[in-house]
C-alpha cells in the first residue's frame, strides 16, 4: 500500500517538510528500492542506524531513525516500535479479514495453501516467504496489496507473549492452529507452555472471531473450550468438522474425500492432509465450497524447501530443508518410509531450539528412523549425534548409520554411497544449514529438470 511521508510522521506524533510518496518499506539496504521508507533497526550483529546515508543514496524516501542524521530522517526513541505503530495503522486503514495461522510446524505451507484456496472467490495478500515475526509481520502488512479482500498472516513464536504483540497489530478474527510440538522448546519449561503461546492467537480473537483447530491434536483441540465465538475443526477423526475420509498415500501424493468431494495432491504425508484441510476449513468459512477447490488442490505444489520432490540422477530427492522439529522430522520419516524405492536415505540435521529436551528428543527421532526401517541415517551437526547413536541402539547397523560435523562433508559422503534406485530426505533447522549437504551432492552433475535448493 502506497502512503506519503507526511502520514507517516502523523501517525508517529512527528512533523516533516517533505511529503514524498512511500511505495515500499525495507529494513535491509541490500534490497532497498527507490521510494521505500527505511527502517533503521538495531540487531545483535548490525545497527540500522549506520545504512542511514546509504539508503538515502540509494533512492529511499525517508528514513526512521533514533538517532538525528542528514537528509530525510524522523527519529523516534525504537524503530522498531515505530515500524510495528505505522503497520498497526495501515491494518486499520486497510479495513480487510486477516486470518492468523500458527502452529509448531506446517505454518508456511498452511498459509500458502489458504491463500491459494481463498483466491479462487477473491483478491488475497499473504505473507511472503516467512515473514512471520514481530519485524517480519508488520512488514507483510504493509506490503498487502490495496485490493486484498483479505490477508493471510503467518505468526511465528520463541517466548510467551509474541503471538499475543503480532495479534494486536494484524486483530485477526480467524486464527488458525495447525499443531502444537516440540519446536522452540528452549524458552519453555513443558509442552503445555508452548500450548499457551500459540494459544494466545486464539484468545486474541474478537467475540465474533473464528477459531479453526486441528481436531487430531489434543493440544489444539482443547483451544475451543476457552474460545468464546464460533469454532471450526480439521482433521481425520470422526469429530472434525471438516474431516478428510479415504485417504490414500502414493509416490504420486494423496487422495481424500470431504464431504463427498475427491481431492487429489501431489503433495505427500499425512501432514500435508492436515494442512489442506486447515485451507479447506478457512475456504468455507468464506462461502468457497469444497467442489470450488479440486483444481487448486491438485495443481498445488511444496513450497520452497518444504517437501520439493525432484530427480537427481536417478536418485529422488524430498528437499525439506528449511526447518525442522522432532514432530516435523518423524512426519517426513513417514514420507520417506512410504515413498517406494531400492533404498530410503535419512539425512537429518540437527533440531535447534529444543533447549534441556536437545539430546532426549534427538533420541526419539533416531528411535523412530530405526523402527521405521530406513536404510541409511546421516546426521548433520551437535545434538544429531544422540539421533544416530539412538538410531544404532534401536537395530540400526552401524554402517548404516553416519555422524558429520559439517553439512558439505555429509554431502561429500552421499555422493559416495547413493545409487539409482534410491531415495534421500533432506532435512533440518535453519540455523544447521543443510542444504549444504544437498548442494554438495548434486555438484556430481544435475539432470536438466533438477530445480535449485
């Protein structure tokens, strides 16, 4: 959405001569377009406060600052404060729905789907990419489009009471919980307490606000009995409201019947089940019936790094690399387990964030890659170690079961013992990097149709 400098300063309390035209917002110089209005936000590693010169000379319009510089600037005491105030006013000038989705994992994708689903009825804006944060959520609500009917917000948390801050600047009045795991454990004392951060977009509801929860998830499930409007469930139980029947599970994807209606994906797992129900959910909430929406479920496709599938030289690749948790791990276990193949390669990176529960919940994943018959586990960094001597406890062989340091390293490796026939998972945190292992191994020579990680 598009505003003038002027606005702005109003909305901040502050005067300013020019009234130049705002077409963008960045908080990062290496992408700033000319017009954008620069936030200059302090980090652990970088002071925005330095880039202000910079962005001016490279065309911004303005810049927000605390500290008084050359040039365009208004300052304010936190510019992040004032980049969270000025999205908060442009929701309520803007005036669309805004759906909320969080949960422990399948937030991105779940986001992408129900804008995708939503859009065959309407205009949608969304969040880009996964802008989910308390800086990352005010800038996808200052770059919705001005004709969105509606938005779709992803919100990420690390610590109790963040949900709650992004709610108050999108008021959403459809929240949307796809699960409740082990991620982000670090800043909790139990799972429990993980409940009641991601439970806090619910709470955060208006009375007339719509609660859609995962029926399959005790956790999520029990939201509804502290939710004071109307609720909406997902899932494969009985219970669910909208409930996915005949499913079936191919190298091709799944198949399921809603109410009657047969949906085809190619995505694969039960966990892209889930998350198509959540967009199918929020559809009809909006009046879209399940028939309004075979075509965009079948030609739906993984986001990227979340579940690509591609060939490598005879070699199938599931590229889920952008993050992880031990319930986010054991479902593409499942994938893997049920994708057919000569053999079914694990390579899974350390899981970040897990805090005093790190090693035992290692533990459990390489538990689980053993009992569910996988070929070979690679593990990539720190706290994968417990994965793979878990892994070697529970009957995985020894030579079957790797331990790397180094993500290029484990690529190097794959390279090495990978045949035609197989397949190979790839998957950890972010901060573990590794599709480096991936890249690696595909430097052996790509297949023309082979996308890049």
């Amino acid at each position: 959405m598009e505003f003038r400098l002027q606005e702005i300063a109003q909305v901040l309390g502050l005067t300013v001569q020019s009234n130049a035209a705002i077409t963008g917002w960045s908080v990062d110089t290496r992408t700033l377009a000319p017009g954008d209005l620069f936030f200059a936000l302090r980090g652990p590693n970088h002071d925005g406060n330095a880039y202000v010169e910079q962005a001016l000379q490279k065309g911004a319009a303005a810049a927000i600052a605390n500290q008084a510089q050359a040039g365009p600037v208004l300052v304010v005491p936190d510019s992040l404060a004032a980049l969270q105030q000025i999205a908060a006013w442009s929701r309520r000038q803007w005036g669309g729905e805004v759906v909320g989705v969080t949960g422990s994992a399948g937030k991105t994708s779940t986001k992408d789907m129900i804008a995708r689903m939503l859009g065959v009825a309407m205009p949608v804006g969304k969040t880009i990419g996964n802008l989910n944060n308390h800086v990352g959520l005010p800038l996808s609500i200052l770059r919705l489009p001005r004709e969105a009917r509606v938005a779709v917000l992803e919100m990420a948390m690390n610590h109790s009471g963040e949900i709650r801050t992004l709610c108050a600047i999108a008021r959403p009045r459809i929240g949307v919980v796809t699960n409740v795991g082990y991620a982000h454990m670090e800043a909790f004392d139990s799972i429990e307490g993980v409940a009641a951060a991601k439970r806090e977009l619910i709470e955060s509801l208006p009375p007339d606000g719509i609660a859609v929860l995962n029926a399959d998830d005790p956790l999520v499930s029990r939201f509804r009995e502290t939710h004071r409007g109307r609720t909406v469930t997902f899932g494969l139980s009985e219970t669910a409201d909208v409930r996915a029947e005949q499913v079936e599970h191919s190298a091709l994807g799944v198949r399921f019947r809603v109410g009657g209606v047969q949906f085809e994906s190619p995505l694969a797992g039960r966990h892209s089940v889930l998350n198509l129900l959540a967009g199918i959910a929020v559809a009809g909430i909006f009046g879209i019936r399940p028939g309004q929406l075979t075509d965009v479920v079948r030609e739906m496709s993984p986001s990227s790094m979340r579940g690509e599938r591609f060939q490598h030289n005879g070699i199938l690749i599931l590229n889920d690399c952008y993050n992880s948790n031990p319930d986010a791990a054991r479902a593409m276990i499942d994938v893997l387990r049920d994708t057919p193949a000569q053999r079914r390669i694990a390579v899974l990176g350390e899981m970040l964030e897990l805090g005093r529960w790190a090693g035992s919940l290692h533990r459990e994943v390489g538990d689980y890659v053993a009992r569910s018959g996988i070929d070979v586990l690679v593990g990539i960094r720190g706290e994968a170690c417990h994965l793979v001597d878990a892994a070697r406890e529970a009957g995985q062989a020894v030579d079957a079961a790797f331990f790397f340091s180094d993500a290029a390293q484990a690529g190097d490796h794959l390279r090495k013992i990978a045949k035609p026939g197989d397949v190979i998972l790839f998957k950890g945190s972010r901060g573990t990097h590794v599709e480096r292992a991936l890249e690696r191994f595909l430097a052996t020579g790509t297949d023309e149709s082979v996308p890049k990680p």
